[in-house]
C-alpha cells in the first residue's frame, strides 16, 4: 500500500474505491462490510469474529491515516468514536445482522439464515402485542408522573432559601439509590404483612392491604417506584430552566403589573419548554427500556401483567436461548425509540428556530 | 398629579448604606437626572421608588400616596431597564402591550395604542419581529415604548443610554426628551453620563456615597458648582483643582500660596469671610485666559502637552511643584510644549472651595 | 440652589400587617439569580423532603434494626440499634448454625469502586478530548457524528446485550475487569462528550487565542486555559456517571464473573439465596453502598449545581 501517489479525483469511483492506499477508507468499509457478511456465512462464529475485527481494525486504520495532520479533530475525536463504534455500533451491526439468522446461543450449529422469518413471527405474535400495551401503559403513567412531580419539585426549589442546598440533596438521593435496593426496598414497603404501606393503610381500614397482587395495583406500585427514583432529574433539569431566567424580566412584568399566570407562560415558560422537552425525551427513553425494576419488584406478575417489551427480550434470549428472536423484538423496540427521537427533534428544531430565549 | 417625592430615605443593605437620609422632590412633568458614578446609590434610589427594593427609613410618595409598603404592580409606575428587559419570547407587538392587559381594554383600543406609540417611536416596521431580532437602538425604542404606552404615576429610566453607542445616543437623547415633554408626566433618569444628565433633565441631581451633593438646573451645577466632587464632576474637560493656602483678601482679590508661590485671584465677596487656612481653587479649563504680562495676578506654568481638539487646543501645564493645569485656547493661539504660561481669571470663574469641600459663594 | 425638604411626616401605621410581612420577605435583595424566599419556604421544602427522603431514610434506619425489629408489625421507629447487620455485611453465616464465612462483600465493594472510578475517569479523559475535537475543530460530519454518539445513549441496554454478551464470552472479556471497564466507559461518553461540548462551546476564544500567541502550545492552553473553566462540566459528568456505573445492574449481572462481581450483582444474590429476605443486612449493605456516591455529590455539589445551571441547552 502506497501514499506516495493520489489517485485523481476524476478517476472512476469504482478505481478509487480498490486503491490499495492507508488512506482509502470508503475501501475499507467495503472491505470491512463485504467480509463481514462472507465470514458470518461460512465460518465458525469464534473465528469469525475474530476475521470481522480484524477488518474493522484495518478500517480503522485506514481512517486515523486519513485524519493524521490534516484533521487535528478528527485525531482528538477518534478514540471516543472508536470505542463507541467497537462497543456500540459493531454489536449492533451484528445483532443486526444476527436477526436475519435463527442463532441460538446454546446450540453449537452453525445459524442459517431465515431472512425476515423472526420478525414475522414476533410482529405476529399476539404475546409481544400485549407485552407493547404493557410497556405503554408503564410510561405513560410513569413519565407524567415524573414530569409533574418533577416539575413541582423545581417550582419549588426556584428560589434561594436556607437549607436549600442540604434539602436538595436530600431530595436527590433517591437518584443515587441502586436499582436493585429501590426493587428490594419497595417490595418490602408494599408487602402486606409488614411493609409500610400496608399498615399506614390499616391504621384507617383495619384491613391489610395488598397492592402487588392485581394488575393495576402492581402497575401503581411500579410507577410509584420508578417516579419516586427519577422524579428528582426532571427536577434538576427544569430547575436549570427557571434559575437562567433573568431576574430583571420578573420586575419589569411586576412593574407592568402582569398576573402570575401570565408571567408565567410569557416569561417562565419559554425558558424551561426546551428542557421540558428534553427531560420528556431521555424519560421516556428510559421507561421504554424498562427492565431492572420490573424484574425486581415484580419479574413481570401477576402473571405477566407486567412484563415489559425489555422483560420479554430478556426471558426469550436468556431463558429461552431463542437468541434470533430475541433480537428481532429488541430491534423492533430499537426502531420505535428511534422514531421517537427523531419526533423529538423534530418539535425541537422546529421551536428552536421559531422562538428561542436569546 | 403626577409627582415623587422622597423624604429622608435611607437604605442599608446589611452593614453597607447605599442611600442616606435622601430627600427629593419632582413635580409634574419634571425631569431629574440622577448623576453619579458608579456606586453611589442612584440606582437603588431608582429602584426604591419602583418599589424593587425596600427604604430602610423614610418615606416614599407617589402622586401624593405614601407607597412605602406598596409592590411595584400596585404603584402604576413605568420603568425603561438598563437591559431593556424586553420579554424575549414575545414579539415587538406583544411586548408593548404587555402592560395594557391589566387595564382590560377593548382590542382595538390596545392596539389602537400600540400603533399609536410604535408609529412616534419609528418601530412599526419591527412590530412582528422578537426582540431578539432587532438592533440595539430598536430594543431601546421597544423598551420606552413600553413604559409609554400606559398611563403612569411616573416614569423611570436606569441608564436609558448607557449600551448605545455615541451617535445612537445623540439622536435618542432628543427623541426621549421629545417623548417626555409631550406626556407631562414626573420622571427620573438615572446616568453617570454627564452629557445625558446635561442634555435631558430639567434639574440636575449629582450624588456620591449615598446622599445628593447638589440638586439644581443644569446651568446652576455648571456655573456655580456646591461641592469640590460637583465641581469636579461636571464639565469637560475637568475643571482645574488646586490646592492652595489661604491668608485673606484685598481688593476683591484673594491671596493665595499654590505650590509655594504666592498668588492673587480675583474672587467671590464671601470668600472675605473665609477663615485663613488651607482650601481648594476651581478654575476651568475655559475660563483661564493666556497673559502675556507678567503679574502676581496670574498662575504660572510649563506648558507640557499640547492636544489640539479641532476649533480648541487643549494645553496640559504643569506649576513649579507639579501640580496640573489643564487649558483650553482657541485654536489660533499657538502654545508650545516648553512655553512659560501666564494664567489670569475672572472672579465669578474662580471657585473657592473650603476644607470641608463646600463652595465659598454669595 | 439646593432643595429644601418638606418637614417630615409621622409613621403610618401599616394597613395590612401580615401582607406586610410578606411584602417585606418578597423585597429583599439577593445577589444571585435565584431570589430570595425565606424561612417560610424553607418549611415548605423541608416537610416535602423529608416525605420525599423518608423511604431512603427508612432503610438506613432498618439497617441498625434486628431481623426481629425489620419485620416487626406495627413498624418500630424505636428500637434498640444494632450494628450487626454491617458486621453480616462481610462475616456470616450461611446457614442456620453453619459456620461463620467472609462473604467476599469487600471484594464486591472494592469492585464496584474501581470498576466504576476507572470508567468514568476514562469517560472523562476521552470524552473531554473527543468534546475539545468537537467544539474546537468541526468536523465536516460534526452534527451527524454529534447526533449518532446522542442516540447511542437512548439505545434500549436490550438492544446491545445480546451482541455483546456473544462477544465478549468469545473474546475471553467476559468476568474480566477490562472487558466491563470498556463497557462502563462507553456507556458514559456520550453524556459526557455532549455535556463538555456544550461547555465549551460556551468559552470565550479570546483567551486561548492570547495564550496561543504567548507561545503557549495546545496542549498548554487546553490544560491551563480551557480546563479550569469547564469544571462544573467535569463535575456533573462525573456525578451522573458515577450514579450510572455505580448502580448498574443488567450488564453486570451477565458480563462479571465471580472475581469481578459488583455490589448490585451480589445484593441480588443475597435477597434470592436466603429464605426469607434478611432486610436488616440488605438495608445495612444498600447504606453502606451509598456512601460513596453522597460524598462525591456532597464534595462536587458547588460545581454541580453549577453544572445543571449552565450545561444544558442554551441556543
């Protein structure tokens, strides 16, 4: 491989695609793709990894060779990309890829492919439906929770006072719990022999009270949770929103004797619309992959009441070993939260050229 | 009627006092410019009669009501920011109305005022657009328009000017003034320009460290300053002060020691009063008068810098035991640096300011 | 010359006095862009924090309890204390009568701190640099690169999982400090590549521009110059992905090994081997878990505070 000569701009792009040059990186990505694909279908899984890293090295080579000196950014840039692309995009590809086969882990053959079989099967599988309604009834009720409380929180917390510092830090340790103590702990606060809730309850009613044990019941219990946990990071953000509004925007409408409503839409509002969206986003991300929780407090029951879309990924890879399955359902479940932040974006793009707080 | 009134206002802000004992009376109509530099309390005077910050004692009057423990929206004032304080997510339009909707007025009538102001303020090619669309001047307008387009006890400006640059600032000076004989209303301008202070108001009050050192027309705090800071203050280029020991009057003549050499400067009546000692001399650059004669009447100096300012000459001299002189001649004088100067005044140019700074005058 | 004052008038009694009072507390001067409120929203926010926190409180206080008080019906709120939870923490017994074993707890302590530690140290140094690259040399792709590293963060765990899992079981990572490491820190670039870019797209240039033709080189001027004034950047990535690794559950339940175990990995262990949840040493090892995490936010919470004001969207 040579760096001595260019090959000219106006030579086909086929011919610049095959230079063998340190610099061609679009011939590397073919190379790297195209051997991919051929070493999945005809090798052994371990020694086809092994092939496709090795092409993904040499892709990356080849990009670093093309940054060096000419793109001091793209040397800065390079190692954060390139951990993510070798723990984020390269396993995605593959699993990508590993949907169109019917893999399964425990077995020792070798997969074939099954084209789009797996995703007909989990779009027709009327027990992913109902797993979909679950999830979306989860966060709907959990991220308007969070959002209210949260956004209550931030009203609150919008002006100086003493103590303000300790209680914040109060009201933000529930963020720092693990998720394995909130599912333990709640359980234990729900339970209707001893838990806390269940004697508050019968100190009016004399009756114990069981909340896990019907749908809707586990459901509130989950949302509780979960909204309790993550209430405070709404929080922070809107907080942020309400301290930047400069404080001599609030005289000014004082003086112009403007009601509290209306400052607050005309003056607060616009400034916190923006993290609003924000927070609303990363929550409901976070709710669609609802997981650690679920399997804590309640492992999907009754019956599968609960049982989150991730749940279900989850049991069918782990406990099914049906790992191609698993995989079309969890690209599915990817496919969704993309259409999800491209509509947000969308709306904040949008906003952002229409009106934004200089 | 339309009037402010402040009578012995104090306000402390912890252990530090911004204003002291502050009384001040603005009648209908009248404008009063606060002047001072930085610090010395005439934006939190400001901002005790907007009922922003709290007098620490005395009283606060607003068209005759005693507001002391009023809020701002309860006192129907008009304030225009020194960051123009323009609602950022409301558009030009909607910023001047804001205030209006208290009033619940008809629709039309509200924009009937709103056009009304936009057109005397020259905005109604901006009316839809936000503000963070507009230019510096705009942004200005939109913020006088707001408070103009009410009908308010008062109004109050916070250094209306002060992020404008020199030629904005000219020609917005005699539009607000315009605005402002038009709508007879008591207003408050609050600067450390002096030019602003000089060029708008009606009277002049100068303050430092809290209190008001002088209050008067603008002619009145240039010609007959009370204080050494007043004096100092007003005036460009900056009068001469000189420090000088006092031993009594002749002939309407004071005689002086400046730097050693004994002096005589034709001075005020009341100076005769005066006990000997050691005083200051206030003379302006454009009061002193190039003498060729050599006379005990006169200051002598070295002419050491010479800045022609285009129809003036501005000469910096400097006495045999360095104190500064600054002096300005009309351009045809011809001065060099090296030139032995000979100074003379009049009396009325020549201020004599006591120990305590207070200006010696009938 | 000057104004004469008008004599002065005698006090006016107040109209309204506890609208006084809340007047007065309203107009007080404060110096930040926070106003000022007083001691009465200081109650209001206590009694809401203190419901909020009551739950944390609540295991901290059951892990001084006795297995007997944990469970007592009605809930004690007094009880004699016991600091044998935190001894059961590291020493006990499996079985009833069985003999008293470590249970390896400071192995899984001293794992989570360096797992975590090294991760979000790494996530830093990268992210910071890759961010630097970012805001300071824009890349021609730079908004498509910038978007892509944003979506990686809101990738489903599920999605990856799997893929990974097969990879690092055949690449030999799995159980080992590297493998998870490399996982944590790839899990925390993309907040803290978003969050210094956004940091220091916000630094005057001037500055650097001036120490660059002082002599200084790059790398003088990002660490003197740029660095210094990002550190509320710093901390609040640090923060979030301290709680992020710290607490991380799903991968580390199937990429640690025995050797690698974190303390969430084995606090699940604990509530599924025994019989009957011991909450008391559960409580005790939850509370104990969560100290580190509250002395980092304690010690940081100038910046970070500082950090959610400024490092968020600004157009």
């Amino acid at each position: 491989m040579t760096t001595a000569t260019e090959v000219p701009a106006t030579a086909p792009v086929l011919q610049r695609l095959i230079a063998p040059r340190w610099d061609n990186w679009p011939g590397a990505l073919a190379v790297f793709i195209i051997g991919t694909a051929l070493a999945i279908s005809f090798l052994a899984p371990k020694v086809s990894f092994w092939v496709s890293a090795a092409l993904a090295v040499l892709f990356a080579a080849t990009v670093v060779v093309n940054a060096w000196g000419r793109y001091t950014g793209g040397l800065l840039v390079a190692p954060a990309l390139a951990l993510l692309f070798v723990m984020n995009v390269f396993p995605l590809l593959w699993s990508f890829g590993l949907s169109f086969f019917n893999y399964r882990a425990n077995r020792a053959r070798a997969p074939t492919w099954v084209g789009l079989d797996n995703y007909a099967n989990v779009l027709s599988d009327p027990e992913v439906w109902d797993r979909l309604h679950n999830t979306i009834i989860l966060v709907i009720m959990t991220v308007t929770a969070q959002m209210v409380v949260g956004f209550l929180l931030a009203l609150l917390f919008a002006k100086q006072f003493p103590l303000r510092r300790f209680l914040l830090i109060l009201v933000l340790t529930p963020m720092m719990l693990s998720f394995v103590a909130v599912g333990a702990f709640f359980r234990y606060y729900y339970d209707p022999t001893f838990g806390l809730l269940s004697q508050a309850v019968r100190l009016f009613t004399g009756h114990p009270f069981i909340l896990m044990n019907t749908v809707w019941g586990s459901r509130i219990g989950i949302v509780f949770a979960d909204a309790w946990m993550w209430s405070p990071f709404v929080m922070l953000l809107v907080l942020a929103g309400l301290v930047s509004v400069p404080k001599y925007l609030y005289e000014a409408a004082a003086i112009d004797r403007v009601s509290h409503w209306r400052q607050f839409w005309s003056i607060t509002f616009p400034y916190i619309r923006g993290l609003m969206l924000l927070a609303l986003l990363f929550r409901t991300i976070e709710a669609f992959k609802l997981f650690d929780l679920v399997f804590l407090l309640t492992n999907g029951g009754p019956g599968t009441a609960t049982e989150t879309i991730a749940l279900r990924v989850y049991r069918v890879a782990f406990e099914n070993n049906k790992t191609s399955e698993s995989t079309a359902l969890a690209y599915i479940l990817l496919f969704t939260v993309i259409v999800l932040t491209n509509l947000y974006l969308y709306f904040a793009t949008r906003r952002a050229k229409e009106a934004a707080p200089a | 009627m339309s009037t402010i009134e402040l009578r012995g206002v104090t306000k402390h802000f912890g252990a530090f006092t911004a204003v002291r004992d502050l009384s001040l009376s603005v009648s209908a109509g009248e404008v009063v410019c606060l002047l001072g530099p930085s610090g010395c309390g005439k934006t939190t005077t400001l901002r005790v009669v907007a009922g922003l910050e709290r007098a620490s004692a005395g009283d606060v009057l607003i068209a005759g009501k005693r507001m002391n423990d009023w809020r701002p929206d309860q006192r129907n004032i008009a304030m225009v920011f020194q960051f123009y304080a323009l609602y950022p997510a409301l558009t030009v339009r909607e910023n001047i109305m804001f205030p209006l909707h208290v009033e619940r007025l008809e629709p039309q009538t509200a924009a009937g005022r709103v056009a009304k102001v936009a057109r005397l303020l020259q905005l109604e090619s901006v009316l839809d657009r936000l503000p963070s669309h507009i230019s510096e001047g705009e942004k200005q307008r939109v913020a006088v328009a707001r408070a103009v387009v009410r009908d308010p006890n008062c109004f109050l400006f916070d250094e209306p000017l002060s992020r404008l640059d020199v030629e904005l600032r000219q020609t917005m000076r005699s539009e607000i003034k315009t605005v402002l004989r038009g709508l007879s209303k008591a207003t408050v301008i609050v600067t450390h320009d002096q030019l602003e202070a000089l060029t708008m108001a009606d009277r002049i009050a100068i303050m430092r460290d809290g209190v008001i050192e002088q209050i008067a027309s603008a002619h009145e705090v240039f010609a007959k300053p009370a204080t050494v800071f007043v004096a100092s203050f007003i005036g460009i280029p900056q009068m001469n002060l000189l420090h000088a020991q006092f031993e009594g009057v002749e002939n309407g003549h004071g005689r002086f020691r400046i730097d050693d050499q004994p002096t005589r400067l034709p001075v005020d009546p009341a100076v005769a009063k005066l006990a000997k000692g050691q005083v200051t001399i206030g003379i302006r650059p454009r009061a002193l008068v190039l003498d060729g004669a050599a006379s005990a009447d006169a200051i002598a100096g070295r002419a050491e810098l010479i800045e022609p300012m285009g129809a003036e000459t501005l000469v910096h001299a400097r006495t045999s035991l360095g104190s500064d002189i600054r002096v300005v001649v009309p351009r045809e004088i011809r001065v060099n640096a090296g030139d032995t100067l000979r100074l003379r005044t009049e009396a009325r140019e020549t201020h004599v300011f006591d120990h305590s700074g207070r200006a010696v005058r009938t | 010359m000057t104004d004469t004052v008008a004599t002065p008038v005698g006090p006016s009694a107040p109209a309204r006095p506890f609208r006084q009072f809340v007047d007065r507390v309203r107009l007080r001067r404060s110096s930040t862009g926070v106003s000022d409120a007083g001691w009465g929203r200081t109650l209001v926010a206590a009694i809401v924090s203190i419901i909020y926190f009551f739950p944390v409180f609540w295991i901290i206080l059951t892990s001084f309890k006795t297995y007997e008080d944990a469970l007592a019906v009605p809930a004690k709120f007094f009880f004699t204390p016991t600091l044998e939870n935190f001894v059961h923490v590291f020493n006990r017994a499996y079985s009833a009568g069985g003999p008293v074993q470590n249970t390896g707890f400071a192995l899984y302590f001293f794992n989570s701190l360096f797992i975590s530690g090294v991760s979000v140290l790494l996530a830093l140094a990268i992210g910071t640099v890759a961010a630097f690259g970012f805001s300071r040399y824009p890349l021609r792709g730079n908004d498509t690169y910038l978007f892509i590293i944003l979506t990686t963060r809101m990738l489903p765990a599920i999605v990856v999982i799997i893929p990974i899992f097969i990879m690092f079981r055949v690449t030999g990572l799995a159980g080992t400090y590297a493998g998870i490491i490399a996982l944590y820190t790839m899990f925390n670039l993309p907040f803290a590549i978003w969050m210094m870019k956004s940091f220091f797209d916000e630094l005057a240039l001037d500055v650097e521009d001036a120490a660059r033709i002082d002599g200084s080189s790059d790398v003088r001027v990002f660490f003197k110059i740029c660095l210094p004034q990002v550190l509320a950047g710093l901390a609040a990535t640090t923060v979030f992905g301290l709680i992020l690794t710290w607490n991380e559950f799903l991968f580390a339940l199937l990429l640690s090994g025995v050797e690698t175990r974190t303390v969430p990995v084995a606090m699940s262990q604990t509530i599924g081997g025994d019989i009957g949840v011991r909450w008391g040493l559960l409580a005790a090892i939850e509370t104990l878990f969560l100290i580190p995490v509250i002395i980092v936010t304690f010690a940081l919470q100038n910046q970070l505070l500082r950090g959610v004001t400024f490092g968020t969207i600004k157009r």
